[in-house]
C-alpha cells in the first residue's frame, strides 16, 4: 500500500517566513528570498536571454527538484511573461514530497506582493494536488506546470521528458541528503536535453562531484548574501562507463514529428474531442472540431449532470494513478466554469451498501490521503448528505457533479478552435502529407494531423477498425426536485448515483445495458433506475415522491458509453495494424524481444477514445496527453501510464498472445 503524503509541517519566524519542522531548514534564504532565487537559479541558467531567443512556438522546460512555495517557479514564470514572444511557453515540471497546504501556500506568497498577479493564479489552481502527476495549466495555456508529488527518486524515472534547465532545491544537503545522491543526478542526466544548464545554492564537494560523475560539468561561481560560492553547469554527455539509459520500446516510442503545420483535424465533439482541441489550440495548433450533431455534447458527454466519482484501487495500478492524475485536472478546469449551474464541488459520497463494498472502502481510506478520501460513518454521513441512509461510506470532498456540455463547449470556445457541426466523417483518405475527411463524395475537411475522438465510432474507419472497443447502453432519469430534496447536498452513490438538483432537476443513473442498440429511453430502465435510487436512500424516494410518479411519463436520456477491455483509454498515435503484425512477428515467438525495427505510424493519426463511465476524469488529461505526444512534450502521466493508455497495447498482446 502506498504511504499516506502528508502536508509539509511548517513553522513560521517572526518575519512570517516558513521553516521545514521535519527538515529543520527554510525554504529559501533568511536575507532575500526573491534575489537568491534571481541570482542563483535564473541568472545561472541565463533564462532571460533564453526566454527572448525563444520562437513564437517555441518552449523551454525547467525541472526542479523541490517544488516548496513555488517561489522559484513563480520567479521564473515572472521573467518568461516579460522576455518571451506571445506564442512561446513554459513548461515547469517540479517534484515534492511535501506539497505546502493551500492555506500555507497562501501564506507563504503573501511574502512576494511583485509577485501576487502570478501568486494569485497559481493560488486558484491549487486544488486537487494529490500524489503521482499533477498538471496545472495556467494563463490560458501558455505556462505549463506539472508537479511531480511524491518521493523524487519514486517520481523522476516516470517522467518522460526534455529537460532545459534543472533548479536543484532541495533542503540543505547535511539536512536532506535524499535530494542529492548519485541515483537521482542519474535520473537528471537521464532527463536533460542536450544543452540543459543547471545551478544550484549549494556548493558542496561532494555535490559537485557527484554531479560531475552523472555527466554535468559543474562550476563554482561566486554565491549571493551569506552564501559565498555556489555551483552551475551543464550537461555534457551520459557518462560512459555506466549503462546507457533503457529507451521505450519502439511500438511505444514518440513518432517522428512529420508536420511543421500545425493544424489538426478533431472528428467528434464530445469530452474527448473538446478535451483534445483545447489542449492542441493552447499550444498555438489551428483545429478544425467535426461533429456530427448540430451542437457538441450531444452523445454520452450530453447527460445534464455527470458525477465526478473516483473508482480508485488501493494498489496503484496504471487506471488508479491515472484517475488521481485526471481528477485532479479536471477539477483544476472547472474552477473556470461557473459553480452552481456547470459544475458544484458538493462532495461524492459512496454507500458501503454490502460487506464487500465495506471491506473495499476500508482499504482506500488506508491507501489515500484524507483529503481526498475518507470514511463517514452513518451519523457523520447523514449529515454530509443531508438525508436519512441506512449506511456510511467512503466520501470524496473535492468530487462533486459536472453538466458535461458546459466543460464542452468551454474547452472548445479557444479563439483556435473552429466548430464544424453537421460534419459526419465516413471515410479516411490520406493524399500526399494530409488526411482528408469524406463524407460519400463530400470532401469534410482536411490536415497533416487527425485525431479520432468519436467513441466507439472511430471503428467506421479502416485505419483504427482493429481497436477493441465496446459500446454499453445507459440511461438516466431527470426527476424534478421538490421542496423536501433541496435538502440532498451531496451525490450519493451506491450501484446508481443522484446528485444535487440543477437548475431544478436532479439526475439519476445510471443504466447499464450490454446489448441493446437502440437509445430510445425506455420505461424499464427508469424503473431499474428508481430501484438503485431506493438502495441510496428510502427517504429520499420519499422526498422525491419518486413513488408516486408515473412511470410512463418519467423524461431522460440514454446514450453509449464506449469502453476497452482493459477499461483504460485508448490515447496516443495510431501505427498501421498489418504492418504492426510483420513488423514485431518475432513477439509471438519470444516475448522478450525488442525488434529494432521502427514502428510503423500512420503518420499523424491518433486517438483519443475508450473513456468508458468516467470520462469527465480521463478526458480532459487525455487531450493534454494527446497535445503532449504531438508536440514532443514532457508528458502528463508516468511514462508507464502512458504506455499503458497507448493504441498499441493490444496489436502487442495480439502478436504475443498469438490470437
Ligand atoms: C448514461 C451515462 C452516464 C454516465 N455517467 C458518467 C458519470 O457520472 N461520470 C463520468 O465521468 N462519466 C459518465 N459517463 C461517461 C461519459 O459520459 C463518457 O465517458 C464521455 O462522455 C465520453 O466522451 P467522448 O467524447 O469519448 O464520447 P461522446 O460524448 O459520445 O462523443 C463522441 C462524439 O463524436 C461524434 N462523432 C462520432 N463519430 C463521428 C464522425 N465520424 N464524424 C463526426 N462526429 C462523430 C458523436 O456525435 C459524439 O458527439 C456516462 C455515460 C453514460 C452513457
Ligand atoms: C528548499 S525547499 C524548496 C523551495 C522551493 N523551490 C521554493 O521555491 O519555495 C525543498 C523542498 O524539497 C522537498 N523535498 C525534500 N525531500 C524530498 C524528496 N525526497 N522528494 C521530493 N521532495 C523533497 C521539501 O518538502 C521542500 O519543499
């Protein structure tokens, strides 16, 4: 089971400056915070003049060891919006084990008033940050920040990333030794791009020299206030009596950037497609957005609410972590959105309805933070509810409900983003470096760049009609509210789930059908829908008067739900299926074996589908997995959670399993 993260535990000085209790260290200098900071992690790595050299599309990447107050990110961010051209960005990936609470956060920048403008929008985004990969997008885009939350040495070797600059900051090295051992500068020299710099406030030998041995060039420089020396460098080459680092698999490695245009076709305008065209347009990509519909979200992303519930495992598997790194990325988007009407953080409580489901929740509550989850007991879970149960539960204080369509239709209101409705693409045609879109003999659209992003119908085309997705019927029920349910504040789930009204109507689901084809909602599955409303609370079908409504006359909406059978989504480019099987036959003999032969892309095609019944956690953080492997950027996830969501994964364990 993984460690529960705490917070970081801090005492304040009499200047109102945070020190580590655990570390007994402070988080930057006693004289000047801010000028040390300038002095030895910007003007060391000589970002100013990095930042002005920067294209309009271009992008510098700084990794930090120490994430703290986010001074230094915050120091850097400040430069960037003052040297660089409109267009270019900054991607700032840093590591703590440690995360500063939000209220401690807060008061630690209220240090920094030049500061606050920047302070302030990392301030409205600190939300969520639970362990693994954390992204927080800020500025419209343009500043990227992805924290890394958990043990370095735990965290680093998952990173798939070009670092430019290394801020290294831990504690002092007699202090916090962790920060500074010859494993974790391995994994700095594993990450460095080929002209990365790196500083840091220490100038201790046996730093400098362990450094040195990873492959940096480390120099002492003259230090700032009490600080007489510290060190800077550069990274020169992986040292050659050690290992070379393991490169990804070729079926898993990033496809050669084939396009200098970067203009992209999306075909499908629910959560995946929105998601997918709002990460590409906040990177500068022109996107041209097919759907079908005279409107986005009109499929499964079109239910009037949908519940932000986490079905986590205690074990950390590939789904688990990317569900905590999606949540928590969702739930930073909607503070764009307005509360109340498109999304309410109520809180999601899960009935321990059976013994197995008591015993399952036992275990999470062991496994994660209490922020994020936590038992209730009957009493305590009746009051969070605000109606009588007959069980406590598991509760997840940061979930809540979404209206779907609205975090649609935002993420697609990009200036970049250009909304083609009634555009339903039969065919796929690749003519010289462009996909082209047909509709019959209608020519739809065309781009060097498609992504796939209709649920379950991206099967339609030739190109992605092996990926093994499902599609399961679902249906919910819209019962209006009354008097007496105003009181229901929170979603409660046990098979089903209501959530808090909006807009006067509270939804319930949700159905769950194999087979059927047809979405016509259908009076069985209200039924079936008010009977799960009658394993969450009896009182509040009473509330409801749910008994007393006419089943005939019951309004909702069915809709597919698109899945894999691994229950991950599919995200990631697309290879050609036949030439897959040739390329990689000797699988199916040694499963071992890494061919070293080149996948075989089809070229600037990708997907982003199988989101399956959450997609309101997995979509949004695909489109910025997706943006990432286009654009040849530091990923959001583990490399592994990457790898494990790839297109891929199953032409590998067809050719493996031999089937
Ligand atoms: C009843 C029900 C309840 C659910 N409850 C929840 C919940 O509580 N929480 C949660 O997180 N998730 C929930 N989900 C799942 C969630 O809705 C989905 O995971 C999510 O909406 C999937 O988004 P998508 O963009 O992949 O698919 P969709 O929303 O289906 O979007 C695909 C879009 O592509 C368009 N399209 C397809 N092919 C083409 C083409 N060739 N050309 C043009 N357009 C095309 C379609 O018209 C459609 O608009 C629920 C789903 C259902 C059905
Ligand atoms: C000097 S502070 C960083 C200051 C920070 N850069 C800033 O701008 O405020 C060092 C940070 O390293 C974190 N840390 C210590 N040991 C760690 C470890 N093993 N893995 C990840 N983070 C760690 C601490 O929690 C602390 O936040």
């Amino acid at each position: 089971m993984k460690p529960v993260m705490p917070h970081a535990q801090l005492d304040w000085d009499d200047q109102g400056r945070p020190r580590s209790r655990v570390f007994d260290d402070v988080y930057f200098s006693d004289q000047s915070g801010l000028d040390e900071t300038r002095y030895v992690f910007i003007e060391q790595n000589r970002l100013s003049e990095r930042f002005a050299q920067l294209p309009a599309d271009g992008r510098l990447v700084i990794g930090e060891t120490g994430f703290g107050t986010g001074l230094n990110f915050l120091c850097a961010w400040q430069l960037f919006e003052q040297q660089a051209v409109a267009g270019a960005r900054l991607h700032f990936i840093s590591v703590e084990k440690y995360p500063l609470s939000p209220a401690d956060l807060q008061r630690a920048l209220a240090l920094w008033p030049e500061l606050k403008a920047f302070a302030d929008q990392l301030l409205a985004q600190y939300v969520a940050i639970h362990q693994g990969f954390q992204r927080l997008v800020l500025d419209n885009g343009r500043v990227t920040l992805t924290l890394l939350i958990g043990d370095a040495l735990e965290q680093l070797p998952q990173l798939d990333a070009r670092i430019d600059a290394w801020f290294l900051d831990g504690f002092a090295p007699a202090k916090n030794p962790d920060m500074w051992t010859a494993e974790l500068f391995a994994e700095l020299a594993r990450l460095a791009a080929p002209d990365s710099t790196i500083s840091t406030f220490t100038s201790t030998g046996w730093v400098r020299r362990l450094l040195n041995a990873a492959g940096f060039k480390m120099r002492r420089t003259p230090g700032i206030g009490h600080k007489w020396e510290i060190l800077r460098g550069g990274f020169v080459a992986w040292p050659e009596d050690t290992p070379a680092p393991v490169a990804a698999k070729p079926w898993f490695a990033r496809p050669t950037q084939v396009v200098d245009e970067r203009r992209a076709l999306v075909i499908g305008g629910g959560l995946a497609g929105c998601a997918t065209a709002s990460s590409l347009a906040a990177r500068g990509w022109q996107v041209s957005l097919l759907e079908r519909h005279e409107a986005l979200a009109q499929e499964a992303s079109g239910n009037p609410q949908g519940v932000l519930y986490l079905k986590l495992s205690a074990h950390g598997t590939a789904l688990s972590q990317l569900i905590v790194s999606g949540f928590g990325h969702t739930r930073r988007l909607l503070e764009h959105l307005q509360r109340g009407v498109d999304w309410a953080d109520c809180g999601v409580l899960q009935l321990a309805f059976n013994a197995k489901e008591a015993e399952r929740q036992a275990q999470l509550a062991a496994a994660f933070p209490a922020d994020l989850v936590h038992l209730l007991d009957l009493p305590d879970a009746q009051a969070r509810a605000g109606i009588a149960l007959e069980h406590g539960g598991l509760y997840y204080p940061e979930g809540g409900w979404v209206h779907p369509p609205a975090l649609c239709r935002w993420q697609a209101s990009h200036p970049n983003v250009q909304v083609l409705t009634h555009r339903d693409a039969l065919e796929l045609r690749k003519v010289d470096d462009h996909w082209q879109a047909w509709d019959n003999a209608s020519l739809l659209a065309s781009a060097p760049v498609v992504i796939l992003a209709g649920a379950a119908e991206i099967k339609r085309f030739a190109q992605s009609a092996d990926l093994p997705l499902k599609r399961i019927r679902g249906q919910i029920t819209r019962l209006p509210q009354t008097a007496e349910s105003q009181c229901l504040a929170t979603v409660v789930c046990a098979e089903g789930y209501v959530a808090p009204a909006r807009l006067g109507e509270h939804t319930l689901g949700a159905s769950f059908d194999f087979n059927s084809d047809d979405l016509t909602p259908s009076t069985a599955e209200h039924l079936g829908n008010l009977d799960m409303l009658r394993e969450i609370s009896g009182d509040l079908v009473g509330r409801l008067h749910a008994d007393q409504l006419d089943p005939e006359q019951l309004q909702g909406r069915a809709a597919f739900r698109c899945t894999s059978p691994d229950y991950l989504p599919i995200v990631g480019p697309l290879a050609d299926s036949q030439a897959f099987s040739r390329a990689y036959a000797a699988l199916g003999k040694d499963a071992r074996q890494v061919p070293d032969v080149p996948c075989p892309w089809l070229d600037g095609l990708y997907v982003n589908s199988g989101h399956g019944s959450r997609g309101l956690i997995t979509a949004p953080l695909s489109g910025e997995l997706l943006a990432a492997w286009l654009d040849n950027e530091p990923l959001p996830l583990p490399r592994s959670v990457a790898e494990a969501c790839h297109p891929n994964r199953f032409a590998l364990r067809r050719l493996i399993r031999g089937t």
